[in-house]
C-alpha cells in the first residue's frame, strides 16, 4: 500500500462528477492537431509527397521546423527530442534540413507563418538559428503578413538569442516552465529557479516578444498548494498567453518516464482537481479561456478572436 495522498485530495468532486470521471476515464488522442495523429496515414513515396503534396500549393503558407535538441532530458517529456552536448551536432542538422529543403520543389507561395518547435530550437546558438532562417528564405519568400515564433527553454535561452531572433522577424515565444515548485521540477530532472524564469521572461518582454508560459499538472508530488503558488507565481510574471497541459504517463512510449514512482503521480480524481482549480484560479484572475487548457488576457489577439 502507498503513501496517502497528498493535501490535493482533499478537493472532493461531487458524486456525480465523479462518477462522470469514472464512465470517460479513458486514454484517447490529442486534440491539438486534426485530424488526430491515430488518422494519420504514411505517404509511401517520396514522389507522392513532392508531386501531390507540396507542388500544388498555392498561396501564402505556415510553415513548422522541428529542432529535436534538447541539452538534458526532462522526464514528463512525450516529444520526439534527443539530448545532445555538442554543437556539432547541430551544424549537422541544418547541413541535412538544407539538402532536404533544396530537393524540394518551389511551389507558388509566399511563408506567412513559420513557427519553430522541438525538443528546444534554442538548444541552437544564435547563428545556427539564423542560418536556420536564411534556409527558409532562401526556398520561399516571406509574406508581407509574416510573422515567428518559437519554443523556448528558460535555462538555456540567453539575451543573445533573444536579439537575433527579434532582428529577423520573431514576436512569439513560448516558454516551457511546467512548475516553480523545487521538488517537482527536481523530481522531472529540471531544476530551474524561479527567479531564473521570471528573469527571462522580462527580458523577452523587454525584447518585444509576446510571451506564452507552458504547465503542467499531474507532475510527481504535485499538490494544490504547490501548483496553486506555480499558477501564482507565473500570473505574476504577466505572460500574454498561458498553456495548461496534464501530464501523460506513457512510459511504454517514453522509457524515461519509468523513473516516475507511479505512487507519486496524484490519480485522476486529483488531477481534474488541479485543472479545475486552474481554471478557476485564471478565470477569476481575468484570463479568457481558450480551447481546453489554453488562456490568454483579454486583450491578446488570440483572445479578441
């Protein structure tokens, strides 16, 4: 038998809700893309691909880089990510995203959007982040609408990246925080610091960036002190946009996520308590709630729309 739960449980759902929990207590896909990714198919040529799904494009088009670097491995992560310590390795990436960009045909449009994702795009120094750049500029031109953005780890991203990347066109920036509490970032390998973080994000908004914050919930140790002093904590640092993710436990997909003590992770009746509290908390802080775990302030584009 395990530890008791911790003081989240004390946040009790009604009979009914907990008996809706029970009846759609069940895995399924993520909503973030569509169709969703258990509908995806395979193109089985490469011809398919250039001739039936990049010829015939028209129009202004968004486009999405994946930069799979990482320099230590977080343990919740369920991205398509590798942990790398040379820069080497990143020279090597951009020698291959090049040959593959100039295989490709030239269709008939213009980049209007380009968002850079990952694993952590600033794992890449700022010049490889430019060369990054100049590749896609160099196979389409850029849109007179365009706009960047990029994902962002706290630890990692400096001043210098934030200049470079403003110079060339980039408003957006998301960072990847999940909590401030000390145990819980020490127990999924990443031990920022609060003042860390807030540090960044000022310096983001002193670059003119529009600043996304990443959380998490259903973490190891998690409580509803705990996250409630996170959802705080960051409302404090005044991101325009926030993003509520809970945790997904797959560690048959993702074998670092066996590290976890199963035991330490809260159960699903704690966890819809840590998202609805979230909800609460930023709904009545003045955040619009966007989609199901995304918010932003009233005034952001996102939430105007």
């Amino acid at each position: 038998m395990g530890r008791p739960r911790t003081d989240v449980a004390r946040v009790r759902l009604s009979s009914r809700e907990a008996e809706l929990l029970r009846a759609h207590d069940r895995p399924g896909p993520r909503y973030t893309s569509y169709p969703i990714v258990p509908r995806w198919t395979s193109i089985q040529a490469e011809s398919t691909l250039l001739s039936e799904g990049i010829a015939p494009l028209r129009g202004p088009v968004a486009l999405y880089v994946h930069v799979p670097f990482c320099q230590d491995q977080c343990l919740y992560c369920g991205c398509t990510m590798v942990v790398a310590r040379q820069q080497a390795a990143g020279d090597r990436f951009l020698d291959a995203l090049e040959t593959q960009l100039n295989a490709l045909p030239k269709p008939d449009v213009q980049v209007a959007r380009l968002h850079l994702g990952g694993g952590t795009p600033t794992w890449l120094t700022p010049d490889q982040l430019e060369r990054l750049f100049a590749m896609v500029t160099a196979w389409r031109p850029l849109h007179e609408t365009f706009s960047a953005s990029i994902e962002a780890d706290p630890d990692v991203t400096t001043d210098a990246h934030l200049e470079r990347l403003r110079s060339l066109g980039f408003t957006r920036l998301s960072y990847g925080v999940q909590s401030l509490d000390p145990k819980v970032c020490e127990a999924v390998g990443r031990p920022q610091r609060p003042g860390m973080v807030r540090d960044r994000l000022a310096a983001a908004r002193a670059h003119g960036f529009s600043v996304n914050v990443d959380l998490m919930y259903g973490l190891p140790g998690q409580t509803l002190d705990t996250w409630s002093r996170t959802l705080e904590g960051v409302c404090d640092m005044a991101p325009d946009r926030l993003a509520v993710f809970g945790y997904a436990h797959v560690p048959w997909m993702k074998p670092h996520q066996e590290a976890f003590d199963p035991e330490e992770l809260p159960d699903q009746e704690a966890r819809l308590a840590l998202l609805l509290h979230a909800h609460d908390l930023l709904r009545s802080g003045g955040w619009t709630r966007i989609g199901f775990d995304h918010f932003a302030l009233p005034d952001d584009p996102l939430a105007v729309a």
